[in-house]
C-alpha cells in the first residue's frame, strides 16, 4: 500500500463484520491458530459488555489496519488492555498510538485510574512502543504464557484532574 496519510485514519467502535479482518491481521503478524482463536473469544464477550469493555478498529483509507481492545475493572478503577494489533504492512505510522490513546480516553470517562498490559519479555518491539506511550515496566511474570514464557506487565496512571 501507498504511503498515505494519518489524516484518513479512522477509528471506530468494533462491529461483527471485523472478526474476520482480525483475524487475518492477527494471522498476518503470524500468531497461531489457537492464539487467534483465543482473542477472538475474548473480542465477541467484549462486545457484549458496552459498560465495562471496548474494542476500537483502525482503517487507513479504507484498508482495515488493526484493532484494540480493553476492558475496565471497576473494583479498582485500572484497566486492561487485552489485544493490540497492526497489520504489518501498516505498522510504523502511528496508528497503535492512536488506537491506545482511544482505549485511554475510554478508560477517562469511566474516571479510571490507568491502564495496564501484559505481553511476553520477548516482544521486545511492544515492549518500546509501550515506552514511548508512557506506560512504565512495572514486574515480570514467570512463565505467565503457556511455553515458559516470562510475561512482562507496564502499567500507565492517567491524568484525571478535571479539564
Ligand atoms: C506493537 C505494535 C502494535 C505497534 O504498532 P504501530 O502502529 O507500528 O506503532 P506506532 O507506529 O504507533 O509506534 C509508536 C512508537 O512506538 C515505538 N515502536 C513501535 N513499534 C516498535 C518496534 N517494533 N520496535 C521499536 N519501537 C517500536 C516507536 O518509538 C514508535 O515511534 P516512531 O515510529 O516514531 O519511532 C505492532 O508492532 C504490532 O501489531 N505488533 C504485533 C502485535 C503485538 O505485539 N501487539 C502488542 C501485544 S501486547
């Protein structure tokens, strides 16, 4: 795809028609079947629950770019994001930090108090992208995923002074 510019992104609330492009996002980056399958599960109970969760899709001119999804815990006021993805030949634009700044803004109007996120130590390029969005390293999991691998949380506190 041409480069084009971020000014044609448009972000809006998940509907049925974009399991698919999901799915084929999540195949594209190379996740396996099971683990797509997992996220999928997780996106349609999302969908059913319009007080507590979101899931938030990208487009960039008319080509689905990918999706974010967060679900917020009222007991202590954090959310969690549970899936991010970009497609890969969309990657690199500024379109994850549009998408997380969306889930964000969700998390405002619930007054949350931040927002937090798994992923395996390995994802080293996750891993700087939550950096450079301000979230911070907060403690590793041992053997959180399935194979032995150590997860990593990051974890972000929001602004919820009155504007
Ligand atoms: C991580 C991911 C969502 C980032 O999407 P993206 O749209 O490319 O991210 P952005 O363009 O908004 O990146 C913003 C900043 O994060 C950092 N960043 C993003 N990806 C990075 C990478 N692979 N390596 C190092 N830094 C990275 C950069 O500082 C970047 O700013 P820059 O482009 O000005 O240098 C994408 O690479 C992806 O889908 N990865 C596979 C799925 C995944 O790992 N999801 C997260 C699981 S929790």
């Amino acid at each position: 795809m041409k480069m084009t510019a971020l000014s044609e992104l448009s972000i809006t609330q998940y509907r049925t028609e974009h399991r698919v492009l999901i799915s084929q996002v999540l195949a594209n980056i190379g996740w396996e079947r099971r683990y797509i399958d997992g996220q999928l599960q997780a996106i349609d109970a999302f969908a059913g629950d319009a007080e507590n969760c979101r899931v938030f899709v990208a487009s960039l001119s008319d080509h689905f770019a990918g999706y974010v999804s967060i679900q917020f815990y009222a007991w202590n006021r954090l959310a969690q994001i549970h899936g991010l993805a970009v497609d890969p030949s969309l990657q690199g634009r500024g379109i994850a930090s549009r998408l997380v700044k969306r889930a964000e803004d969700f998390v405002v109007t619930k007054r949350g108090r931040g927002v937090y996120v798994d992923t395996p130590v390995t994802n080293t390029g996750a891993r700087e992208f939550y950096l450079k969005q301000g979230y911070k390293q907060d403690y590793v999991m041992t053997a959180y995923y399935d194979n032995d691998l150590d997860g990593v949380t990051y974890l972000k506190f929001l602004d919820l002074s009155p504007m």
